[in-house]
C-alpha cells in the first residue's frame, strides 16, 4: 500500500507539474516565438545518407561530375526516402535536426550541399526550392505546443528530483 501510495502522489504532483507549465499564457508565448515573427519558410529538398564522410565526399564529386542526383541516392542513400531518389517532400526547418536544417537555410534554390554531418550519418542535400507560407492558426498547433510545454516541464521536475535525491546502496 506505501508503495502505491508514493506512486499516486508522484503522479499527482508530476500532473500538477504539467499542468501548471501549459497555461493559456504560456502556449501563446510559444507559438509567438515560433510563429509570430515573420512567415515560416518551407523547403522542398532531396538527400542522400550515406555512414561515412569518404562515401558522402566521393558521391558529391560523382555530382560535380554531372551525375544524376535520384539516381545515385535511390543506389547509395541508407534511410527510407532512397526509394524516392532521397525526396524528403516539403517541410519547414522546425522539423529537421539542426546541421542538416542549418545547412538547407543557407542554401539556394537547386544547389547541392557538402557533406553534412549528423547523428544520423553523413548527408548530401538537394534543395529544389524553399516558399513563405503563412503560420499555422493557434488553433492547429495548440495540441502540439501543450503537449510539448508538458513534457519539458515534467523532464524538468523529474531531473530536479533526481539530481537532489540522495540514495545509498545497500549490497
């Protein structure tokens, strides 16, 4: 019963915690901060990810060659988008990773990137176009904004909890 009393409570207060982190007032804060400062620019942009920097530097000069870019990732690319020729679709920088998301924002239309390194391997990115769209209303983002506010805020509590505990083991 003890134990299942503390569980209870540890979810009550972690509740609590998630609750009070997603207020009206702090969800229009964020979407202001994502949204509210000029119109989100989507990229429509193609890649290939290979495992190490000397595969990704030999296929980028096979490009400056004149090889056909879908060609050599549907052949080379290691992720899903391969059987695509590595088309990734349109998508905003909010929902890459941040080198390859960087290395996209400083490019121009058409042009094809050098190596890329993330967690992910080493990419070489394409990017065909980039548009200004308009912000999503609040009312399409809302879930995803509380639903993100929550969890930091429950991440927080749990390392503040954690990093003040103290246990000591008993072998």
């Amino acid at each position: 019963l003890e134990v299942q009393r503390r569980a209870y409570l540890a979810n009550a207060m972690l509740v609590y915690t998630a609750d009070r982190a997603a207020t009206d007032e702090t969800v229009m804060a964020v979407y202001n901060e994502k949204y509210g400062q000029e119109k989100p620019r989507e990229y429509h942009a193609a890649h290939i990810l290979v495992a190490d920097k000397a595969k990704a530097d030999a296929l980028k000069a096979e490009l400056d060659g004149g090889a056909d870019f879908a060609e050599l990732a549907k052949a080379n690319s290691t992720d899903g988008a391969a059987a695509q020729g590595g088309d990734l679709g349109w998508f905003t920088l909010l929902d890459m990773i941040e080198p390859f998301g960087n290395a996209v924002a400083a490019m121009q239309d058409n042009q094809i990137s050098d190596p890329v390194e993330t967690k992910y391997g080493w990419h070489i990115i394409k990017l065909f176009e980039s548009r200004l769209t308009e912000a999503p209303k609040i009312e399409e983002v809302r879930d995803r904004i509380i639903g993100d506010l929550r969890a930091e805020a429950v991440e927080a509590r749990v390392k503040e909890t954690v990093d003040k505990a103290k246990a000591e083991r008993m072998i």
